[in-house]
C-alpha cells in the first residue's frame, strides 16, 4: 500500500526571490572568507595582501548596494562569533581591533559604495566605484592603525602605500568581472 503525503516533493518547490537573495548573501559572505586565506605577508608591514578587497568590491558590485552590505555584515558576524574566516583562519572580536580590524570593518561601507554606483553600469563608472570602495578600504584600515601607532603618516605607509599597485589592479579586475556578469545575474537576483 502505498501512503500519500502532503509534503510536496523539494524538487517542486519553488525558489523565491528571497529565498534567491539570502542564497546569494550567505554565497557572497563565503567568498569573501575564501579570498581572505589567500594571504602574502609583506615585509616591514603588520598587514598581508589578501584577496578580500577584489571579492568585497566584487560582492558589492554583483549584489548590489543593500544586499552587499549584508553579505559583508554577515561575513563580519561569521568571524566574530568564531569562524575561521578572517585573514590566515584568524577569527575573533581581537581581529576588529588589530592593525587589520580597520579594513575589516570598511569591507560593508565598501560594498555598498560598490553596488550602489557600480552595479548595472558601464565599465567606466564602474570603474570608479570600485576606485571609490577601494579608498574607503584604505582609508579604514590607515584609520585604524593611525590609532594603533599614534602616527598617520606611518599608519599610511604601512597600510596603504605598499598595496597601491595590488590595489590598482584589483580595482580592474572587480569592474571588469562585475560589468560582465552583473547582466547575466541580474536575472536571477
């Protein structure tokens, strides 16, 4: 005998809008923690290159302003309550307030800036969306050690002097993988 049940079969289930959004929040949240254990230490600076800066500018750009952010908030989140997902596997509120916590917490703003002006837009003005989300990285993570040393001008050339030609090319690499692929997904979000 056979027993019917009422819980429809996943497959047709479908997926909503939302349901497309959060998948999308959670996916850009997991590349960015990918893209921090890329990790190059530089000499004569607490602070390695990584590939967070090109996934948050990505992120920000495919996602888009309000859902970018949020990708980044929860990236963030993931790292507080523990996760390995920071830079190396570090994880912990002590990230938040080291010489690379200022960059952290930078990565939200960044994203936004990213998809509020770069997102649906032609390569150039992308391109300056991502030179603007870049700045604001840069410009939080010089804050943050220009408290931690008491120096700003050292604070700059330890924070950001050196990543300056990375930076350049990144910048190019995110606006041009997001003026890409942001019309072919912008189908799906």
């Amino acid at each position: 005998m056979t027993t019917q049940t009422d819980a429809p079969a996943l497959a047709t289930v479908p997926i909503t809008s939302t349901g497309r959004r959060v998948f999308a929040i959670a996916l850009g949240a997991l590349v960015v923690a990918l893209a921090a254990q890329v990790r190059i230490p530089l000499p004569l600076t607490p602070v390695p290159v990584t590939m967070q800066d090109l996934a948050v500018l990505t992120v920000g750009g495919l996602l888009g302003p309000v859902a970018g952010a949020a990708a980044l908030v929860g990236y963030l989140t993931m790292g507080l309550l523990g996760l390995p997902v920071f830079s190396g596997g570090g994880a912990g509120p002590a990230w938040l307030l080291g010489p690379t916590g200022g960059y952290l917490l930078a990565f939200p703003v960044a994203a936004y800036l990213m998809g509020r002006f770069g997102r649906r837009a032609g390569f150039v003005r992308t391109l300056a969306a991502a030179v603007l989300g870049m700045a604001i990285i840069h410009l939080g993570g010089v804050a943050q050690l220009a408290i931690l040393t008491g120096d700003l001008e050292a604070a700059y050339t330890l924070g950001s002097l050196p990543f300056l030609p990375a930076a350049v090319l990144k910048v190019g690499l995110a606006a041009a993988v997001v003026t890409g692929l942001s019309p072919k997904l912008s189908r799906l979000l």
